[in-house]
C-alpha cells in the first residue's frame, strides 16, 4: 500500500447506491430485497457496497464463488446472509463446512457432496429455460433434494430486461418447482425481474446491477441514480497544428489548428476502445470529445473549448451508464465490471 494518490479515481456515491436499494426493496413490494454483490461488487468493492447496504438494512448478499465470500465474511454483519451462487466443488468442502455462509447447490453431484459431508442448511438452485446453472426444472426434483434443509430455492431469469414469453414460462415453472421443494423462502428476480411486478418477487429479491446505477428497463429511468463518477487528471497539454493526427493508427486528423489533453486513464482501466471517437468528458461544463483511439493507459480529448484546463487539473468521464453503453457498444454490466484496479475509489 502506498499513500500516492492515482492519477485516475472512481468517485462512488454512498447516498445513490442506498437510495437505488431502497428503491428497488420497495419496487419488491412485500418480498426482502437483497443484493448481488460478486464480481467485486460489480466493480465498486464488495466490502464498501455491503457495509453501506447492511446500515441501510439489507440481509441477504450473493456472491459467485468461495473466495469471494471468505473476503467478504468478515465484513458481513451479524444476523446477515451470504448465499454462495456457484454452489460447492470438493476444494471449496473444507471452507464451506466451515462457513457461515449458504452455497447454493446447483447439481445432482454437488448435492450428493454436501450430504455425504454432512453440510447443514444451504440453498438451491433450479434451472427454469436458461440451461445455465441448476437442477433441471424437468427434473425429478422432489428425489434430487429428499431430505436437504433448503433455506432459500432460486432461479435466475433469461430476459427479464426484455419484453419476452419466457419470463411468464420461467415464472410459472418457478412457482411449480417452489411448490414441489420444501424451502424457507423462494427467489426469482434480478434488477429486471423486479419490475416484471409482484408474480415475480416471490420471498426474496436479487438485484445486482441497479443498484451500481444500471438501467436495465425503462420503468427505472427516472428513478435509478448514477453511482460510479469515473475522473482522470490531466498528463499533458497540447498543440495540434492542422493535418496533424492524434493517437494510434492516425484515426483521428485535424482539420485545424486545435488544442488537446492527454488523460491518465485507458483500455487497462476498463475504459475501453469502443469510446475511441465517441466517449466524452466533462469540465466545469463543457461537455469535450475523445479523439482517436483509446489508448493502454491514455485517452487524447479535445480541449480547445476549455483555455482554462491545465496539467495536472481533474476531468469528469460521462459514464451514465445507458449513455455509455450507446457509446461504446458495451452492456452497463461490462462497464462496471471492467473497472481497473488502477482507480483510487474514493466513497462520499
Ligand atoms: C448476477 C445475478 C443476479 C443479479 O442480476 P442483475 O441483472 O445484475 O440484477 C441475480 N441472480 C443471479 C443468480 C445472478 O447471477
């Protein structure tokens, strides 16, 4: 650890990420509303986002594997939950019996594992269309679990973000599986599936990238709050006479004379080439474009419209997420996701 400040920071905002939750444990109506918080909390920090979401009175986090949940155990406060969604493989046993955490069995052999190791109360998982993870829904499922104590029975939808058949399919598949296993609590929907409405909410919900600001249907537009403010400081400052081209490959030319900053910020740091020629940035303002392509460590903006941006002055990164989604061909999830290591996360 080095108390140097990165040339590049995530600003997180601690007030958008509670109020997203609470939106959407309301939107859940009479079901809890937890919180997928794997992939490092989507790329925010896991540890950061279940401290904020637990004061605010969340209780069940999902994560994808075992290493995940031993980082993140010891941070989970009491009278918490962590469902492990990947369920076990023999190296996880040794931790897994151990935990406090629930694995979330997904097959007929991670059943048989669990049992034969004499695993206490763990969840399930049933697979309802999208032929990913879980127990087959066609399956003979009341054999496949005789005798396990289920906490929590899940499924995960297809296509909730979309308007599509299958949900209903899934959803009634779902209901008829909960009705067959004996489980504490049932479990359906992600940040989409939410807004599908209350046939989808069973006991419990799972949302993930809502929360980090994701717009995954339109009914949230106006309710969801952007909580990722990517910033890069300036490198270096330049003059670019007319003809001139800018970056890799000569992509860009100018067609005047024009001035130009370099960024500390690049495809390494998720930001990534589909906002070459199209990701913008921000300056008391002024709304200034990337020119060329994206670079490993770099981005060129144009600069001429803000005489007053110097070396070493900070720079806003447009990363509404739908927004910039348009831009780079990217999913809302991938932006998150691929956030670098290489930003300081600085929470308000
Ligand atoms: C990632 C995940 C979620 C969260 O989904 P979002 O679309 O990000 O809301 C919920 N359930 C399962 C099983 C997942 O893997």
């Amino acid at each position: 650890m080095t108390s140097l400040p990165a040339p590049l920071r995530l600003r997180l905002d601690s007030a958008a990420l509670v109020d997203n939750w609470r939106w959407l444990a309301k939107a859940s109506g009479e079901a809890a509303c937890g919180a997928a918080v794997k992939a490092d909390g989507y790329g925010l920090g896991a540890v950061a986002v279940v401290e904020r979401l637990a004061a605010a009175g969340c209780r069940d986090f999902f994560v994808s594997n075992w290493i995940e949940a031993v980082q993140l155990l010891p941070h989970l406060p009491e009278g918490a939950d962590l469902s492990v969604l990947h369920g076990v493989r023999d190296e996880d046993m040794p931790v897994a019996l151990a935990s406090r955490a629930r694995p979330v069995l997904c097959s007929p052999e991670q059943i048989a594992r669990w049992r034969q190791a004499g695993g206490g109360v763990c969840d399930l998982m049933v697979d309802t269309g999208m032929n990913r993870l879980g127990l087959d829904w066609r399956g003979p499922l009341e054999d496949w679990t005789h005798g396990l104590a289920i906490d929590t029975l899940h499924s995960h939808l297809i296509s909730a973000d979309e308007e599509e058949p299958l949900s209903a399919a899934q959803q009634t598949r779902f209901a008829d599986a909960a009705a067959r296993i004996p489980t504490r609590r049932a479990s359906l929907a992600n940040s989409a599936g939410i807004i599908l409405g209350r046939d989808y909410h069973f006991d419990l919900t799972r949302p993930g990238l809502a929360l980090y600001g994701g717009v995954p249907r339109e009914e949230c537009a106006g309710a969801i709050r952007q909580v990722v403010f990517p910033q890069a400081q300036v490198l270096q400052r330049r003059r670019v006479i007319a003809g001139d081209t800018v970056g890799y490959n000569a992509i860009f030319q100018a067609d005047a004379d024009m001035e130009i900053a370099i960024l500390n910020i690049g495809y390494a740091d998720g930001y990534l080439r589909g906002f070459s020629a199209r990701g913008t940035v921000r300056y008391e303002g002024r709304r200034l474009p990337v020119l060329g392509r994206v670079s490993m460590d770099m981005i060129a903006i144009g600069v001429t419209d803000a005489p007053d941006l110097h070396e070493g002055d900070w720079v806003d990164i447009d990363y509404a997420l739908p927004e910039a989604a348009r831009q780079s061909g990217l999913s809302q999830y991938e932006l998150l996701t691929g956030l670098g290591l290489r930003f300081d996360r600085i929470w308000s």
